[in-house]
C-alpha cells in the first residue's frame, strides 16, 4: 500500500496585493451580489469571468422557489460568459458572497457542481481559470479548478 500524496497551494492575500485588473475582477463579483435574487437563502453571491478577449461577463445566483431550479453564481456567469463568447477562453472567475448584513469573512468556496462545470470550461478551452475568492479578511488566488477539484473527472478516461 502506498498513499497518494495530492498537493493543492493556494495563495492568501490582501486586496491591496492583488493586480488592477484582479482589483477590478473582485470589485465586479462583489458589485454583483447586488444582483443576485436569492429570497430563499437571503446569500448573495456574484461573479466576474475576464475572457481572453479582455471582455468581462458578470453573473450572480437566481433562485427558485422549486430549490433545485435555481442556479449558483458561478455556472450563471460561466454559461452566459460561454453563449456570448463561445470561442474565448476563461481566464479567470472571481467571486464574493454576502448575507444580509455584511460580505462574509472569509473566501466563498465554489459548491462542488460549480467546480465540475470550472473544469469543462478549462477542458473546453485547454485552459486553466484562474480563481479569486473573496473574503473581508482575506482572499485566495487558485491557479486552476484542479487545485480546488483533485482527482477530477474531465471526460478524457472516455477516450
Ligand atoms: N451559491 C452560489 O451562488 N455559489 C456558491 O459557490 C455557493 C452557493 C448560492 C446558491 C444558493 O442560491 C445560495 O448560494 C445558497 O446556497
């Protein structure tokens, strides 16, 4: 027997830190969650994805009163971002979360159907998306969904 030793790094940091154009990524996902219709679970999240093409999709969570109808903030951004720019590879996503009272303390952690649908996206696009979360005390920067989704599933064991 022998184990299998499955590395993930993930950067923490201040918002200070982060480039403009990661700055602006956040400032658009926490924009967002102005956005969200979430009635249920009163937790608003939003998303920003930048495109290769320097375009920025946004996105953010819709319930429904049918629970499962209803779609995280993520695969909102992420489906809209693949029907209006079908050949543009995702390069990063970043999200941000709040409650009624305030953004949340710590990174929000993408549910695990969202990181199976990050996967495709860099699958599709033979690109790995860089992933910013973000928390009032400290953010993360993930170089790619595998360091969020080890042993993954992406369809290529079918070949
Ligand atoms: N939610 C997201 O939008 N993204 C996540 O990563 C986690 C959860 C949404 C789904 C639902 O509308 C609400 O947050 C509570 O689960």
């Amino acid at each position: 027997m022998k184990d299998l030793n499955i590395q993930t790094i993930i950067k923490v940091c201040q918002y200070d830190e982060l480039s403009d154009q990661d700055k602006q990524l956040i400032d658009k996902a926490k924009e967002m969650t102005q956005h969200s219709y979430a009635p249920y679970s009163k937790f608003k999240v939003g998303a920003a994805a930048l495109l290769a093409n320097g375009a920025i999709v946004t996105g953010s969570n819709q319930e429904n009163a049918a629970y499962p109808s209803g779609l995280c903030a993520e695969r909102t951004t992420l489906f809209y971002a693949n029907s209006q720019y079908p050949d543009q590879a995702v390069l990063t996503l970043a999200i941000a979360a709040r409650t009624e009272q305030d953004f949340i303390d710590n990174p929000i952690p993408p549910c695990g159907a969202c990181r199976q649908v990050i996967l495709e996206t860099e699958t599709r696009y033979k690109h790995p998306v860089r992933i910013l979360l973000y928390g009032k005390k400290e953010i993360y920067l993930i170089k790619g969904i595998r360091d969020l989704l080890p042993l993954s599933f992406d369809g290529s064991e079918m070949e």
